[in-house]
C-alpha cells in the first residue's frame, strides 16, 4: 500500500481475513513486535493517494538518450499494471507477455 495506495472499500469488503488486517472502518492494522516479542498493533491511516510510487525506485541513469528513457518509462508503465491493486484491472500474464517492454515494441509518445 505504501506505493500503490489503499484498497478500495470495495475489494476489502469481499477479504477473507478482513478483521486481521483492517479495523471495520477499513483502516488498516499494523502489527509489530516490540523488543520482546509481544504483538503491537497500532491502527494506521492509509492515503488514496500513495506517498511514492513504483516510478520512484527506479533509477535513470543520468545522461540517458531518449531510446532508453522510452525503455525506463515502459518499464514503469508494466510494473504500475502488474502491481494494480483491483485484480479486475491487473494485467494478466498473457497481457504481460505483450506489453511492449516485454516484446521490445516501440511505444513512440
């Protein structure tokens, strides 16, 4: 959630193990353990919006022509469908395999 955001009410209301992970507002349980080893859980308020993204971990060496920038973003753009939280807007593995970083098609923008 920390790159993608929070889930949307709506796939954590169909969540198996809802009540382990999310307090019944949908705000998520974080777990830890203290020095101890005694469970701590403190509830935390995750942003819609992410406070990094995926984009952000990925470095671009500096100087890079316009080939390999178009390489760096496509490369982002298949993590961003890959790592969709919504399984219904996910790539599926066929749709990964034709995705242009995988192919090498050029996406010109």
């Amino acid at each position: 959630m920390e790159f993608r955001g929070k889930f949307p009410n709506k796939m954590l209301k169909k969540a198996t193990f809802l009540s382990k992970h999310f307090e019944s507002d949908f705000r998520f349980k974080d777990r830890e353990l203290d020095s101890k080893g005694q469970e701590r859980v403190r509830v935390v308020n995750i942003p819609s919006i992410p406070p990094r993204d995926v984009g952000s971990m990925i470095d671009v060496p500096a100087g890079s022509d316009s080939s390999t920038l178009s390489l760096y973003g496509q490369f982002k753009d298949l993590l961003d469908k890959m790592l969709a939280l919504d399984p219904t807007k996910r790539l599926s593995l066929d749709e990964a395999l034709e995705h242009p970083f995988v192919t090498g098609k050029i996406i010109k923008k």
